[in-house]
DNA sequence: GTCTATACACCGATAGAC
DNA sequence: GTCTATCGGTGTATAGAC
C-alpha cells in the first residue's frame, strides 16, 4: 500500500466505519469490518488509531460536525407558521426515506455514547448541535411567518429535536408514511402554538 | 444446583438478562455475564436455551408482553383534555426518571431488532403494544373530558407514541427536567388540539 | 509506514463426567 | 440435569519482517 498521511487513514477509516455502522449496526462494526471496508490492513489501523474506542469517538465528533440542517423550512410565499413547520418537517421525513440508515446509525451511535460515563458528553454535544439546527430552523420560520416565539427559541428547538426523534423512531420500526405524515402534521400544530402572530 | 423445571431456568435467564440489559446494555448482555447474573453455570444457559439469539427474542417478547400504561392519565375533575394529557406525559416522565435503565434498554432492544430482517417483526410487535396502551390512554382521557378524537384514535396514538419517545431520548440525553416538561406540555397541546369538545 | 503473522482475551456453544 | 473443562471462532491489539 502506498504511504498515506495518518490524518488520511484516519478520515478514511472513519469514513469506512461510518458506512459499515449505517450498514450492519454498531455491534458489527469491529475493527476487522472496517479496514475490510476501507481496504486496509489490520495494522494500519492501529497506526492510525491507538484503539477502536478511539476510532469510534472521533466518528461521533465527525457525524455530528457534519450533521446539517435537516428540518429545512420550504419558504413558500403566504404560508403560515403551522405550514411553513409541517413542510419542514415533512421534507425531513423525506430525507430519513431517502436513507434511513445514516439516521439508524445516529440514534445508535446515541445510545452508544449514553452507556460510558466517558461518552456521555459525546451524546450531550451531539444533541446540542441538534438543538442549533432547530433554533436556526425556527428562526427562519418564525421570520417567513411574521411570528413571535413566545417562548425562547432554545426551548422550542428542544421540543422540535424531540418530535424530530419521534417521527425518526415510529417511521424505522413501522415504515408507515402516513402515519409518519400524522407525527409531522401533529408536531407542527404544537410547535406553531407556541409562537404569536407579530 | 437443585433440578430446577426447564421453564422457570429460562424465565430467570429472562429476568438476569434483563438487568443485564438494563445495567450495562445489550452488547455487554453475553451469555457469561447473563448466568453470572442467575447465578448459574454456561452449560445450564443452553440447556435451557438452544442459543443467545434465542433469549433475545424471549426476552423482547417478555418485556413487550409486560409493558404496563405508562402515560397513565391522572384523572382529576374538572380538567380539560389539554390538562389531563399533560399530567399523564408528567406522570411518564417521573417513571422514565425513576428507571432510565429500563427505557434505555427497551431503546436498545427496538435498535437491536430492526438491525435483522427476522427481528424486525419483534420492534413491529413491541410499537404496536404501545400504541395499544396509548389507545387506551387517549379513550380514558377523552372520556374524561367530554371530548371526541377527531381522528382515528388509533391515529392520535401513533402521535402519542412518537412524542414519547422523543421525551424520552430527550430527558436521556440531556437529563434536563425543564426542557423534558417544556416538551411534555408541547405535545399534550398538539394532541389536545386532535379532539374536539363534546 | 505498511505488511503478514500472531498473541491473547473472550465469545457462543458443546463434550463428557457425575 | 447439572456441572467443569474445553472447542472453535472472532475480537482487539501487537511483533517483527520488509
């Protein structure tokens, strides 16, 4: 094999590891998985990566970096603030159709942090960034509608990354669009009750 | 060890693989560490059972069949549906509070089935139990208040059933009391706003 | 730096004594 | 039926040749 900077190996493996969790599952993504994956030898990995816990923070800390805006409000001119959110939040479910097993590996990749006291911040920073992409969504929303948030806009993102997760669990297990469609029409009637009209 | 029936071994294998779960999470639940938990030897793990995989599907179908109301409407006269909603996600919210470990394990076991084609029934199975209960959440509570679904109440109960798992992760994630109400009071709104008065 | 070969721990599962 | 002892396999990690 040629020789590649460590920080070369290193985004690659994670980038490997991140398509063998969305594929198989965390449980499957042992270190002989992932250098299968990413065309490497078992020792280069640990050139690159002192141990697979390490690997597995540092593709946390990446997901989560690169996670962008997922409830993307569609800005049609005349909508209300229930519609602009409904659309948004329908355009999300869109995108977990698109390719519900990057969302699979997320909520994994939660619980997995969840179980070390170590890796609990990891699942903390991961939520937080959740919580901005909401705030940014609901401002813009909030903008196009000529609303107010009555109150702030950081509680009403943790409601919204709620609902968010919910409509992300109830579509993996059942894969019922309507039902799905029914979280979001629901979740955005609760979410526009909570601001005013300016 | 004194000749115990088949079937009591396999419920207490059932029962130690369940705290199992609950204490350090289903990839650290191997066989070993569950018999260590019974107090039991490995031989008697498969006497009892033919393999691993298959305790897993008893213990999900164990845990499923046992899921007990857990947005028990707390029924208080005078209230109105909006009320009585949000203190039955209140009460929930103390229960999840009361035992993190055992809803991070039904999490973790939900993840664990949709991860294999054969398991998935099982998830299927464990989120139509829920929205069985929360059907029977919701007929008590509209009865109570004089109100009538608009919808479907099975409908409205997938919406229950999203909205608590969405609390769920949230309070997990970030333990955070406040936001965990802000997003209880949320959603008892939004599935208020599906009934009308009576 | 990258490889093959291997160490060593632990996994699920079984053999065979009692 | 229940045990101890062990098998074969796989996991993470490393040694040592190149």
């Amino acid at each position: 094999m040629a020789r590649i900077p460590a920080s070369e190996r290193r985004s690659a493996l994670v980038e490997a590891a991140l398509r063998v969790v969305s594929r198989r599952g965390i449980a499957q993504a042992t270190t002989r998985a992932i250098v299968a994956e990413a065309g490497m030898s078992l020792a280069s990995f640990h050139y690159a990566f002192d141990s697979r816990d390490e690997l597995i923070d540092e593709l946390i800390a990446t997901v989560v970096a690169r996670e962008q805006q997922a409830v993307i409000p569609d800005l049609v001119p005349g909508q209300d603030l229930r519609q602009i959110l409904e659309s948004g939040l329908l355009r999300y479910l869109e995108h977990l159709k698109a390719d519900p097993d990057h969302e699979q590996a997320m909520l994994e990749l939660t619980q997995y942090a969840l179980r070390s006291p170590e890796r609990h911040p990891l699942a903390v920073a991961q939520y937080r960034r959740y919580a901005e992409l909401a705030v940014h969504s609901l401002e813009i929303a909030a903008e196009a509608a000529a609303a107010t948030w009555r109150a702030p806009v950081e509680e009403v993102a943790h409601v919204l990354v709620a609902f968010t997760d919910g409509l992300t669990l109830t579509w993996l297990v059942d894969r019922d669009d309507a039902a799905a469609r029914a979280v979001a029409r629901a979740a955005a009637d609760a979410l526009a009750r909570m601001a005013d009209d300016r």
